[in-house]
C-alpha cells in the first residue's frame, strides 16, 4: 500500500487546459471518488496517473518515489476501465493472468494467485470461459480480478459501473466497497455520478473545468458544500438569491425574494454579503394553512402548489413560495397535498445552508 500525490498537476491539449493545477492526496487504504460532469478533466487525471498520458507540469508520487516520467509498466498501478478492455479472445483465467506473465512469474505461481483472485470475486469455475459468455457483472469482475491480482500499490477505476443496468450498479458499488474494503488498497476512483461517489468513497474530490473545486467526506460535500456549482451538482437542492443582513444566535439571517430565512453558513460570510441558499428537497416539510406556526429553529415560508409529480415512495411537488422562487420538495408517498392548494413549506435553519454567490 501507498499514499498517492497529485502536486499541481495540469494537462494542455494546444490551447485547451484540461486540467489546472490539481493537488490532491489519496491517503494510504483509502477511496478517494474523483467526481465531475462529463468533459471536467477527470479521465484525464485518470491517464496521467496511469502514465497513458504525459503531464504538462506538476508531479504524481506514489508512495515515497516519484512516477511522473515511468512508463505505465513500471508505474505498480491496476486500472480497470470503463469498458473493462478484456481479450475477447482469452479465457476469464488467460485474461487474469495476463499482468503476472508480463511480470514473467512462473507458470505455478501464475495458476496459483489467478485461482485465489478468481475466488475472491466470486468466479470460480468460471475460469474457462470468454468474455462474451459472461454477465455484465461477471466482466467487471473480471477487470477488477486482473487489476487486482498483481497486488498494484494503487487501484486506478474509470466509470467502472457505466454500462451496467441499474439494479446490478447499485449492487456493484457495495461489491467494489467491500472488495476495496478487504484488500485495503489505496483507490482513485472516477465517477460522474453522485450517488456512486457518495457510496463508494471516504473522500469525494469534485471537478469541475479542469478545476479542483472541494475535497472533503460525502457528508460534508452534501451537506455543507463551497460554491453553488458544487451544490447544483451533489443531488438535488434548492438554491435561493439572497443577501446576508445579521445575526441571530448562531445562524445567518438572510433575505430573499421568497422572505426572511435563517441558514447555517459558510465562515466566510459576513453581513452585507451576496449569498446563495441551499435547501435540499427532503428536508422540506409541507402542511397545510393553520398548522403551528414557525417553532424556533424552523423557517416558514407561504406557497402554492405548483405541480405535484407521483415517484412511488415520494411525492414530488413545486411550490411557488413568491418572489419568482419555485421550491421543489420531496414529500412521503402519500402527502395529501394537491396542485393550487395553498401550503405552509418549512425547513429546520440547520438543514439550510447559505454560502457565498461567487464561484471558485
């Protein structure tokens, strides 16, 4: 196992800057899940570390040695990609062993730790098989058998769960953990889906235009993340404009178009300040007129119902709380709450989170 550095890395193809000036470490046993739109520079990342594409400054180290100018054989990396790239003339076993003849073991020891990986994964027996005779499943398991089985400091993915269906994503993200988990294997990890990051990692880092934009737990990127792009692309949120006025106790006060809020906020905020509210779908509550009225620590806004959108466990709803905002809420399966019904929307000040409305 192995610490893994990125120290100022950035890539250019002619004019166009891929990646700019990225630092990150990928501690010793960790999963880190690079996260981005399509086209923010990730994959490139991705190759750079693995050595299929030369950086135009900055440094990767792995461990205590620097990897920046070795060729990809010598760089002790297992990269499984996107579209797994197994032979589709080998068998799961030739395919498996492939990296340990290249590293010119013995044929027993060769048969040896292809037998123990293929267990590991759950394909023994199925050894002898080609990969067009294999589930989706099985293939990606292949791919991270043959990443896996030369014992690599560090394990590189590559959208591995992108062609899968699903339900067999979602049952391959807690496979990946657990396996990473039981190797305890130092991972970087490439995603753009959210869901998969915030599964999968202990630290999710997110790009954007080549750009590191936060590291930090999926908790924290979630929960309280640093710029409004940042919160746009981590699930689903609402984002209201608005002003920071004051204090009152530990929270912000802030006014927006749709009324006063109280909000947690990023250290940075001061009054005066231009800011962005975040409020997350299902930390929103509606009832009806006449219920309670605002309780401390809770904000309440007046709406309209706007549409309401049937999702089997939840109810979707868009409620027009004034001042242009549409609120979108996510509701239990059977909230009574019908389309041009006036409602009372409220949210807990902690479950608000304001942050500055400048970028970067």
């Amino acid at each position: 196992m192995a610490s893994l550095r990125l120290q100022g890395l950035t890539k250019r193809f002619g004019d166009v800057v891929a990646v700019h000036e990225l630092t990150l470490e990928v501690p010793s046993g960790e999963l880190v899940a690079l996260l981005g739109p399509s086209g923010c520079g990730k994959t490139t990342t991705l190759r750079m570390v693995a050595g299929f594409d030369v950086p135009t400054r900055g440094r990767i180290v792995l461990g205590d040695r620097d990897i920046t100018a070795d060729p990809p054989e010598r760089r002790d990396c297992g990269m499984v990609f996107q579209h797994y790239a197994l032979f589709p003339h080998l068998t799961v076993e030739q395919n498996v062993a492939f990296g340990l003849e290249m590293r010119g073991l013995r044929r027993p020891d060769v048969e040896r730790r292809v037998g123990e990986i293929l267990e590991r994964v759950g394909l023994g027996g199925l050894g002898r098989r080609y990969p067009r005779q294999l589930s989706g499943g099985q293939q990606q398991r292949t791919a991270l058998a043959r990443a896996l089985v030369i014992s690599p400091r560090v394990l590189l993915l590559d959208e591995p769960l992108a062609n899968l269906d699903a339900k067999l994503r979602e049952e391959m993200r807690f496979y990946i953990r657990s396996l990473q988990r039981e190797f305890h294997i130092t991972t970087l990890y490439v995603t753009h889906d959210q869901a998969e990051a915030l599964v999968l990692a202990d630290r999710v880092a997110v790009l954007m235009n080549g750009r590191l934009q936060q590291v930090g737990a999926p908790e924290e990127i979630y929960h309280r993340p640093r710029t409004p792009a940042v919160a746009a692309f981590i699930g689903l949120t609402n984002l209201l404009p608005g002003r920071v006025t004051g204090r009152s106790g530990e929270r912000l006060v802030l006014e927006t178009p749709a009324g006063t809020v109280r909000a947690a906020g990023a250290p940075d905020l001061r009054e005066g300040m231009e800011a962005m509210l975040s409020v997350r779908p299902e930390h929103i509550e509606l009832d009806r007129p006449g219920e309670p009225a605002s309780r401390d620590g809770v904000n309440r806004l007046r709406g309209v119902v706007q549409e309401r959108t049937f999702l089997g466990s939840l109810i979707d709803f868009r409620v027009d709380v004034g001042g242009g905002v549409l609120l979108r809420v996510q509701g239990r399966g059977g909230a009574p709450q019908r389309v041009g019904e006036q409602v009372s929307v409220s949210f807990d000040t902690t479950a608000a989170w304001a942050l500055p409305r400048r970028e970067g």
